[in-house]
C-alpha cells in the first residue's frame, strides 16, 4: 500500500476532459514525479487531490484512507502539504509569520485563552515559535526571517513556501514546479534539500516538474502524462529511452542524464 | 388573484429595471454599485423639478434621460473610473460615501418632504372580462417590456452596443482589438443611469417621491438582481418579475410582514443553494 | 522601551485616566461615546479589517446589545455586569446565526446578503412593543455598580475599564493563532486552506467577534445616553462602523481608536458650525477621500507626512 493512490481520476471542465482516468502509485517515502507538456493535467492533478477541484471520477487515497469526501483544509490537517505553481505566499507579513501561520494546525487554544493569554496558549506559541526557528534555519531563511515576504527575491520566496509546507510536518508533500525560478547551481541544492526534508519528514514526495535535471536527479518514479492521460510510467532511465515519452516531450534532441545513462 | 398576479408583474418589472442597472454596472466594470438606489433617486427629483416648470410629460422624460446621462457620466469620471479593479471592500465602501453624499445632496435641494409625482399612464381601470386592470398596471410592464428588448436590439446589433458587449466579456481582447475600453466603462454607467431614470419615473407615481423612497426598493432590487444571476442582464428582468409575483402572492396568503421579508428571505435563500442566481454560469476557481 | 517613549505613553495614560478631572461634562460625554464606539470600531475592524470580509450587519449586534442590555436590567431587574455579559453572549449566538448561512459566499454576495439583516431586527424590534416599546423606544435604567449610582464620571471610567480589558484582550487575539489564520484568510483564502486553517470557522470567529464588541458596545451605548428606539437598526450606522474602520485604518488597534473619534467628533463640530444636515455627506465624503488617498487610514499618515512624524516624536 501506498502513502497516495490515485485511481482512475477523472476530471473535466465543461466539455474539456483535463484528466482522463489517471492512475498511479506513489510509494511510501519516495519521491514520484509527474511530468508532461504544458496543458497535461499536471497542476489539475494536484488540485484534485488537494481537493481544490472536486474529481468527476476516481478514488484518491492517501494513506489508504480515501480522500474524495474531505474538505480542502481537512487534508492539510491530516499532513499532506503543497506548494503552488503561482507563489501564494503572504506578501505582507514577514517570512517567520508566513511559516508560524502554518503551525495552525498544532495548537489547539481557544479564542478566550488567547485572549487572555492564558498558560497553555503562551506555552503553544514559544513551542511552535521554536518550530518556525528550526525549520527556517533547516532551508537557510534564517537571515532574511523578519523582513516582509513580498520584498524577497522571487528564489527566495519559493523557499519560505516549501518551508511553509514544511512547518506542516507532512507524510505526503505535493511539490508544483518547484525548481521554476531557480538557476541550475540553485536547482542542484534544491534537490539535495528536497531529499534532505524526506528523510527528516519521513515523507513521501509527489513532484509536478519541467526541469529534467531535478528530476532525474531525485525521482524514484516517474508518471508521465499526456493530454491528460497516463502515457507511460518507470524509473528514470526507463522514462528518458521510452520512444513515446521522447516523441511527445523530451524531444529527439534530449541527452538522457539519469544514472547509468 | 390574477389580479394580484399582474401587478405582481408590473411590480416585479420596476424591480426588474432597477436590477437591471446595477446588473448592467457589475457586468461592465465589477463595481457592486450600492447607491444605485439614490441615483435613482436623484433623476427622479430632477424629473419633479421639470415637472414643476410647468413641462410636458414627453419633455420631461426626454430631459431628464438627458440629465441622467450626464449624470452618470460624471459620477463615472470622478470617481468609479479609479475603482476598476479595486478591491472589493473599496469599491463598496466608496459606492456606500456616494450613498450618503447623494441623500444629503437630494435633501438640500428638495427638502425632506414627500412629493406626489404624476403617472404617464391613466389610473382608470378597464375591464377585460374577469379582471379590472388600468394602463397603470400594465403600462410598466409594456415600457419594460420595449426597453428590455430594446436592450437586447442595441447589444447585438449595434456597433456601439456589441463594443460595450465584447468589454463586459473579455476586457483586454477588447482592448486587443482597439476597443476604447475606458470609453465603454463610461457608456455603461451612462447607460445604467438612464434605465435608473426610467424606473424611477415609473416608481415615484406609485409610491411617493422622497429622499428615501429608493431605500427599500434596493433591497428588493439587489434581490431581483441576485435571483436572477449576478451577470445576467435577462435574469435581472425575470428575477425582478417572479420576485414581484412571488412577493405580491405571499402578501395575500400569508402575512404581510413576511412579504416585507421576501427579499431577505429569498436573497439567502438564492444564495445558499445557487449563488450564480438562476441565469449565470457555474464558475470554478482555478488555483 | 525606549526612555523618551515610555514618557510619552504614561503622559497619554495619565490624560486619559485623569480626564474627568478637567473635562466638562458635555466633553466627558464625548469622549465616552468614543471610548462606546471604539469597542464596535475595533470588533468590525476584526471582521472587515483583518479577515476582509464586508458585512453590512453591524448594526444589527449593535442594537440588539443595546436592547438586551436594558430588556435585562429594567425588565428582569438584572444588575448591570451580568446584563451586559449575558446579553454579549447572546448577540454572539445571533453572530453565529447570520454567519453561518453565509459562509460559502464570495464578497459581493456577502454584503448583499447582510444587507438585509439590519431590516429584519428592526422590523422585529419595533413589532415587540411590550418588550421594547415598539417604535417609540425605552428608557435605559441608571446603572449601579456595587450599589453607587454612576453618574458621568463614574460612565467613563467604566467605559474606559472595559474599553483597556478588551481591546488587550482582541490585541493577544490578533497576535495569537487566530489573528495569522484572520489574516491568512483576507491574504490569500487557498493558501490559508492549504496550511489546513479551517476557512469557514476562522470567517465564523470573526464573526463572532464582531457581534460581541458591537454588542457591548451597544450596551454601554444605552446607559449612556438613556434612551434607545429601533432608529439604531440602520444601514447608515452599519456604515459608520465601516467608516470608523477605513478612516482610521484596517487591521490596526489605533486605526479603530482614531476612526472613532473621528466619526464621533464631526457630527458634533458641524453642530457647532450649524451644518448638521450635511454630517451623512461628510462620512461619505471622508471615507471616500481616505480610500482614494489614505487607502491605510489616518493611522499611516505619521508615514506620509514626515513633519508630522517629527511632530510625534516618532523615529523612522
């Protein structure tokens, strides 16, 4: 059994099929990557599994537990945890307060205790500060944690909204292009911290991506989809010499880069 | 109860016409413009003043449209023209100032007293077999009736009209295509005034004409608005229609206290089940 | 705390603590009523200011505190603090049940729909005339605090006591989970959703809030001007606690205390000019120069204007 299944999900739009009966398999603590032109269903993907978009079909398990009923927030509580394509991350507040708003979850004081400040709340807010310090040293955003979010350079921001998603503590993590914006030396830590954080987390990591060489670097897996359906799944090496995968997205030109190549 | 039916109706589609304008400026510019009511309110007055000059009804109109018209144009430049694409809280707010500044404006020039205002059609009532009806009750209707039809004429076949159509859909293909976007912006809320005139003329005579008498009327009309869809300018007019029915029906069977809630009741009602009103599109946000 | 701020804070703390000392008593009412109407500004700045949610409502907790509140002492000959509390926890209840019907719905739905509410209370309190003596209002009773009548002086510095209890109390709430999750939610709904904050319960705390402080607010309203009719369920004071918010700034403390007594202030200085019938235009005219201008309220104006800034004292 999986961290998350995706079984014959379907999605449309209107008359537009964005999914068409997609199903894989994400292993407990590895990394699976789904990759595909522009316009394949890829962000939908995770948008259907963070319940954001209501599937038409299909069953979503996350840990054997089926997903398809829960509200969107519900999932986030239960430690999955995503990052978005278009940065959504809270520009005005500074970088330590975008991560500390993700503790959330973690504290459990009413209104009227944090009204008054009473013990238990005062105790959960130095735990969960603590937290925050830890996790923004982990991704190097110690420096830059008070200053306003919004200012940052745009590399930067992408790191303070993983560290969000982090400060989730999740099992399963949804990564939406998260080398975009980056240049290759940064992409080449940013795979080294995302498998750092898996073995940390234990989790296990969903990655929607275009950069090959992130992916190639740290998928165990690899889905490919197509037109918003499944065209063919394996291991790296698997993935970059499949004829149907070179036709219709790595491109006749591409140099193969996984291990053993 | 026929009767009750079509002054139903004939209410309903007052109602109608005041959704309508606001319809008609949510769709054009995204402004929930909730002074709606008291521009109405404000070229009604203007019409009492031509009225009181000693003018004929058919200069009256002509001249109020007129003053509506410029009216709406000058509200739009001063102030909606900077509020396009504003946060909502904004927009709203600044329409609710324009609210309070536009009472305390009618009630400096024409008081706080209330004013009969003159029908066009006659109260007379003439039988058609079962049912008394006067071209009161169905003279709205009629005017109602032409002017939306009038609408849909002017939005599809015009070349003015099909620019401000192609604006309210897709802003910057229109821009793409040389549209003068900011001059649309301004013909709508021109355009909206002027059906706010309209209605008004239709209202005051039923009601008497003061510096509040648009207050419940909006509600009723923001309701009309929502039942019928928020972006639809047919469903303003049939939301408007079956809220004025509905209301006129629940006045006579049940209480008449519920009917003063009908609006309110309907409003949540609508929006809890179908928020997009009967007429609109589903709309999914896209992450 | 820097030496020179620490001077300034306790000379402002002693002006307000001493102010009956040298105020009036149509001044020491004026500046009770701004302390009354700081408690809904700062409640509505919670709901539209830090979580962005525009309601039209606020009239409605507004005047039914100020309802129970005296329905409970003269009626039922119930003591002040337990009237007021009490009748705060019901307008909560009443929070709750405008909220939760409209919780699914974008902005512009949102106003429209608590549009209404303002009308349906009205309507209801002007029909229970035994209760509530219908269109024509009721006294409030004197109220007594530990068996001393209160008189002007003693009002204000029970206002000024509750006004310090809960405005500390909604600065812990605004620093502490809920106050990021409020936040969170205005800035970005999804990516508040994606941290697993509970949007719809977050809106409804929010809610919750509002009704409360505009409750007591209402409360303490009717003591202080013993007398109340149904002319306190109206859009235009649903609009004023709007105003109070825009004026003197969204999501800030000092913005709700600013905004206040600007919109206390004004009626009475265009009394004093004779221009009272223009005090609803004034309000409009104000909030719709801050949006256009000072979009942050005047509490950002120290920022704008650096003589000003100089003037205060405040550095940079």
């Amino acid at each position: 059994m999986g961290a998350l299944q995706v079984i014959h999900l379907s999605k449309h739009f209107g008359g537009l099929k964005a999914i068409h009966s997609l199903s894989f398999n994400v292993e407990e603590g590895s990394v699976h990557a789904l990759i595909g032109p522009n316009g394949a269903g890829k962000t939908t993907v995770l948008n259907c599994i963070s319940r954001f978009y209501k599937a038409d079909e299909g069953e979503i398990l996350v840990h054997g537990k089926n997903i398809l009923h829960w509200r969107d927030y519900e999932i986030f509580r239960a430690a999955v945890g995503r990052t978005f394509q278009n940065l959504e991350v809270f520009g005005d507040l500074t970088v330590f307060d975008n991560v500390l708003t993700a503790r959330y979850r973690f504290m459990h004081a009413s209104v009227i205790e944090n009204m008054f400040r009473l013990p238990r709340a005062r105790r959960e807010e130095r735990v969960n500060k603590q937290k925050v310090e830890e996790i923004l040293i982990l991704l190097g955003l110690d420096g830059v944690a008070h200053q306003r979010c919004g200012g940052l350079p745009y590399g930067q921001q992408r790191l303070v909204e993983l560290a969000r998603a982090m400060a989730l503590e999740p099992r399963v993590l949804l990564l939406d292009e998260p080398a975009a914006g980056h240049n290759n030396e940064e992409v080449g830590q940013l795979g080294e911290l995302i498998n750092r954080i898996r073995h940390m987390l234990r989790a296990s990591i969903l990655l929607v991506e275009h950069n090959m060489s992130l992916v190639m670097a740290i998928s165990d897996r690899i889905t490919v989809m197509h037109n918003g359906q499944f065209l063919a799944e394996g291991s790296p090496r698997e993935i970059e010499t499949n004829p149907k995968v070179i036709e219709a997205y790595l491109g006749r030109g591409y140099n193969p880069i996984s291990a053993g190549a | 109860m026929t009767q009750m039916i079509i002054s139903g109706i004939a209410l309903g589609t007052i109602y109608g016409l005041v959704a309508l304008g606001i319809v008609l400026v949510h769709k054009a510019t995204g402004i929930l413009n909730f002074a709606h009511g008291e521009m109405v309110m404000v070229t009604t007055f203007f019409a009492l003043t031509l009225h009181n000059f000693g003018l004929p009804y058919w200069a009256v109109v002509t001249g109020t449209l007129a003053f509506a018209a410029l009216f709406g144009l000058f509200i739009e430049t001063t102030l909606v023209r900077r509020l396009i694409g504003a946060p909502l809280l904004t927009t709203a707010l600044v329409c609710l100032g324009l609210f309070l500044i536009l009472g305390d404006v009618a009630v400096w020039i024409w008081g706080k007293d209330p004013h009969m205002f003159p029908s066009a059609f006659s109260e007379k009532p003439i039988s058609l077999g079962q049912v008394f009806l006067s071209p009161a009750d169905i003279g709205p209707i009629i005017v109602c009736g032409m002017l939306a039809l009038g609408l849909y004429l002017f939005f599809r076949f015009t070349k003015i009209g099909v620019a401000m159509q192609a604006t309210i859909d897709n802003q910057t293909a229109a821009r793409l295509m040389g549209i003068p976007v900011k001059r649309m912006f301004a013909l709508s809320w021109m355009l909206a005034t002027m059906v706010a005139a309209i209605a008004g003329l239709l209202i005051a005579p039923i009601i008497f004409l003061h510096f509040t008498f648009m207050q419940t009327i909006l509600h009723f009309a923001f309701a009309a608005a929502v039942l019928g869809g928020i972006n639809s300018l047919p469903g303003a007019m049939i939301g408007g229609i079956i809220l004025g029915v509905v209301t006129n029906l629940v006045g006579i069977y049940f209480s008449s206290a519920l009917k003063e809630a009908m609006p309110f009741l309907i409003m949540l009602g609508i929006l809890v089940v179908r928020p997009e009103g009967l007429m609109s599109k589903r709309i999914e946000k896209k992450v | 705390m820097a030496r020179g701020n620490l001077i300034r804070y306790a000379i402002i703390g002693i002006a307000i603590v001493s102010a009956p000392l040298f105020l009036g008593e149509y001044f020491l009412f004026i500046a009770s009523l701004t302390l009354v109407y700081t408690l809904a500004s700062f409640g509505t700045n919670v709901l539209s200011g830090y979580t962005n949610l525009l309601s039209l409502a606020g009239a409605t907790f507004f005047g039914c505190g100020a309802f129970g509140t005296a329905i409970l002492m003269s009626k039922f000959s119930m003591p002040f603090l337990p009237a007021i509390l009490i009748t705060g926890l019901i307008v909560v209840a009443l929070g709750l049940v405008v909220a939760i019907p409209t919780l699914r719905l974008e902005h512009v739905y949102l106003a429209i729909a608590t549009l209404g509410y303002v009308f349906i209370f009205g309507e209801l309190v002007k029909g229970s005339e035994t209760l509530t003596g219908g269109s024509m209002g009721m006294g409030v009773p004197v109220v007594s605090l530990f068996g001393f009548r209160l008189n002007e002086v003693g009002l204000y510095y029970l206002n000024l006591a509750f006004v310090i209890v809960l405005l500390v109390a909604g600065v812990n709430l605004s620093h502490s989970r809920f106050g990021r999750a409020f936040f969170a939610v205005k800035n970005s709904e999804v990516a508040a959703r994606s941290l697993g904050i509970p949007a719809p319960k977050i809106k409804v705390i929010a809610f919750a809030v509002q009704a409360f402080y505009c409750a007591i607010s209402g409360g303490l309203y009717g003591l202080l001007v013993r007398f109340i009719d149904p002319s306190l369920f109206s859009i235009f004071i649903s609009i004023s606690f709007l105003s109070m918010v825009i004026i003197g700034g969204l999501g800030s403390v000092l913005g709700s205390i600013l905004g206040a007594f600007f919109v206390i202030v004004t009626p009475q200085l265009l009394t004093y000019f004779g221009l009272t019938e223009i005090q609803r235009s004034v309000y409009g005219v104000a909030m719709i120069l801050s949006l256009m201008f000072l979009p942050n309220g005047l509490v950002s104006l120290p920022e704008k204007l650096p003589w000003l800034r100089r003037l205060l004292g405040l550095s940079k």
